[in-house]
C-alpha cells in the first residue's frame, strides 16, 4: 500500500486545533480602527509556502497555521505537525491540506486512498458518499463518511491530482456544533476559494 495513501487516509481521523489570528488587509491610513471594523472585510488571500496553491478565504473563515515545512510523502503526519496548512471555518468547521508528489492518476489515487482508508482505520470513506467535483479547475472526486460510521461527525475529503502533485483537502466538525448540512456548504465554498499556481 503507498505510503502516500495510507498517510493522507489518516488524516480524516484527526481533529481539533487551536485558533490563532490571520492577517489580512490593512485599513487605509486615513481611515480608524473602529470604522475599519465596521467594514465588511475584502476576501483575503491565503498562499501556501509549499504546496502551490492559494485559497480565496470565504467569509468566517481564517487561517490557523501555515505549514513551516513541505511534507516528504512518508510517514502520517497529523493536523499538529508542521507540514499541513490548518484552517477554521464558521460553525466549528474546520479544514486541513497536505500535498506530496503522485505518479498515479485521479482514478487509481482516489481508489488506493479508499483502500488504505478502509484496510486501516475505523472511517472508511467508502461507507458514504464519492463524487466528481472540480477543484480550482482540475478534476477531483469528494468523498464524504461519518466517523464513527453511522452516529458520528461528518468527515469529507477532496482529492485532486495537479501537475504530478496529489492534494487532499480535509474537512470535518467534530466540536458537536453546528449542522451537517451547513458543515458542506461551508467546505465547497472554501473549496471554491482554492487556485493552484502555474
């Protein structure tokens, strides 16, 4: 089983992290904090440092934490280690992006990732949903389970494969708050943010 697979699938286990600020755009000079406040704010960038891709944050969403490293496709790294970009979203959604270099195909990525997923852990994406989506204009499938299956969170992960560079975004509410339904719309909409760089 590729390591890749196996890693990434683990990733849809994970959940939690702590908040931290975002900086976006300034005020202009001659205008106050408290008017600035009082301003809906401009969508504000987002651009990963490793993984090629800038992510048009959507209104109640924030960055957390930056990946400070490229991950090198071995291992299981989790939403605390320093090589996935971590986001908070409205409701106490929240969604994570890890990425590493793949020779297979969307198909044959999409399928060993479910087969590791199911070989390995307790939530296997297979027991729900897959679909074709669009990410950033490349084709990628949305896979989309309950964890524990049955009674528990909803998890969804969007895999796309961009210039030899596999990425999966994740998504998941494990905090109790919120609806399942609002849970998706926030995701596709932070989905609908993400560009690749050429």
């Amino acid at each position: 089983m590729p390591v890749l697979a196996a890693s990434l699938s683990m990733i849809a286990l994970l959940a939690g992290c702590a908040s931290s600020a975002t900086t976006g755009p300034s005020a202009p000079p001659t205008q106050s904090a408290a008017a600035a406040a009082s301003t809906p704010a401009a969508a504000r960038l987002f651009t990963s440092r490793h993984y090629g891709y800038t992510e048009a944050l959507p209104a109640g969403w924030l960055s957390d934490v930056q990946a400070t490293q490229q991950w090198d496709g071995t291992g299981a790294p989790g939403y605390e280690d320093n090589v996935v970009d971590l986001f908070q979203g409205p409701g106490g959604v929240q969604a994570w992006v890890l990425a590493a270099p793949t020779k297979e195909n969307l198909t044959a990525y999409t399928r060993t990732t479910i087969q590791a997923s199911n070989a390995g852990h307790q939530c296997p994406p297979a027991t729900q949903t897959s679909q074709a989506i669009t990410i950033g204009g490349a084709p990628a499938r949305l896979l989309a389970f309950q964890c524990p299956p049955g009674s528990g969170f909803l998890v969804e992960l969007a895999v796309t494969i961009h210039d030899g560079t596999a990425y999966v975004f994740a998504s998941q509410n494990s905090s109790g708050t919120g609806s399942q339904s609002a849970d998706r719309a926030a995701f596709r909409n932070f989905l609908a943010g993400i560009r690749f760089q050429r």
